[in-house]
C-alpha cells in the first residue's frame, strides 16, 4: 500500500469538515511572520484551508500554498475568494516540492511534517525545505510531540492514527508520527537546514529554520520567547 497516497485520500475525504474547524491561525505562527522582514515569496508548505497564508499574504508580495490534498486546496480557494487574499495554489509532495532552488523567503512547515509516514520521507521534506530556501531564508517547522498532555508518558516517538469524526458519526483514521523533542532535532541536525531557534509549545515542537552554512554547520539554537 502506498501511505502517502492514503495520508492525500484520507484528507480529500474530510476536507471540508476538517477545513470548517480550522478557522484561526495558530499564535506561533502570526508572531513568527510578523517578526519577518517584507520579502518576495511566502510558501505554506501543507496548506491545507490556507488560514497560515493568510497571515503570509499580508508580509510577502506572492504566496505559494502546497498540499498533497486536492480536496483541501479546494477550501483554500475558497477561503482566499471571501477573504480578497491572493495565493497561488499546488498539489504536491512535500518530499519532492514543485518549485525551483532558492526562489522562497520566508516559508511556514506546520502540523505537516508528522503526517509523514516515513522517517526518510520527513528527512527528505526537511532536505526539500532547505533547497527551496533563498539565501538567509527562514522557515517555521513543527511537529505533534510526547510533550503533548495526550501522550503523558511517552518517551521516545511513535507512529499512530488519530481518529477524525465526521458530520453523522463516521471515523476517519489520520496517520501521525509523533516526535519526541529530541528526535525532532535530531531530524533537523539530519537534514540541509540549520536551526536558529526552537521551543516547546502547547504540546508541539517548533523551531525556526533556515539552509545550512555552505561549511555544513549548524547554528548554536536559542530560545523563541
């Protein structure tokens, strides 16, 4: 079975409930692209409704929306249509990005990155993030995390499914791999970017990003608060 293919028709399949709950953009991320200098090219890399490149568009002079959902894109369209916003949408996979070295500013990778089914398929994503990055940069990447209350306990990632409940009461399981703090950095450290700043927040991992130093080494992390 390709999971890939499965992750992109489970989310066709709960588009438009799953876009329906996902109104507002989450803090992080408001606080991340207001601290960005304006620039050319934003990219909300796993889309989805396109609640983040909202946020994007008000900073950047063109905004890239990716998503391996079809069904997704649609609600992005549709959100950018009431709410006069522009964004150039692509289906796509994360681990091999539709666009061409360097050309993206500033970039935003959230609640993606752990629908995954693959280690190499992250680590891949991750490299594909750095290559898309123009030069100084910067990209905001999260992931689901042990530290979340839901998962007291755990101390080394895991891979699980998630029920969504549709209107009527059908379930839809959603695959997630969910990283331990130190997996998630050794992820990065793994990959072509270099982290400059990376927290724990509200039960995700966050860090903020940017490519790797021709010389391959990364920067010394500090805190986002």
């Amino acid at each position: 079975m390709d999971r890939r293919a499965d992750v992109r028709d489970t989310y066709d399949r709960i588009a438009p409930h799953f876009a329906s709950t996902r109104e507002y953009a989450w803090p992080e991320v408001e606080s991340f692209v207001a601290d960005r200098p304006p620039a050319d090219v934003g990219l909300d890399l796993g889309c989805g409704n396109c609640r983040h490149a909202e946020v994007l568009a008000g900073r950047v002079d063109r905004v890239v929306g990716l998503d391996v959902s079809r069904g997704l894109l649609e609600t992005g369209r549709e959100r950018a249509a009431e709410r006069g916003f522009a964004v150039d949408l692509l289906q796509g996979d994360a681990a091999r990005l539709p666009l061409c070295d360097g050309c993206v500013d500033v970039a935003v990778y959230v609640a993606t990155l752990h629908h995954l089914p693959t280690r190499a398929g992250r680590l891949a994503s991750l490299d594909e993030l750095a290559r898309v990055l123009a030069p100084g940069g910067r990209a905001l990447v999260s992931a689901w995390s042990t530290a979340h209350d839901r998962f007291d306990g755990a101390e080394e990632g895991f891979d699980t499914t998630v029920e969504w409940t549709l209107p009527g009461g059908e379930t839809v399981d959603r695959f997630y791999h969910i990283y331990d703090p130190e997996e998630f950095v050794a992820d990065l450290e793994a990959s072509a970017l270099t982290r400059r700043e990376w927290e724990l927040s509200s039960g995700n991992c966050y860090a903020v990003v940017g490519p790797k130093p021709a010389d391959g080494a990364n920067a010394s992390p500090g805190s986002m608060d």
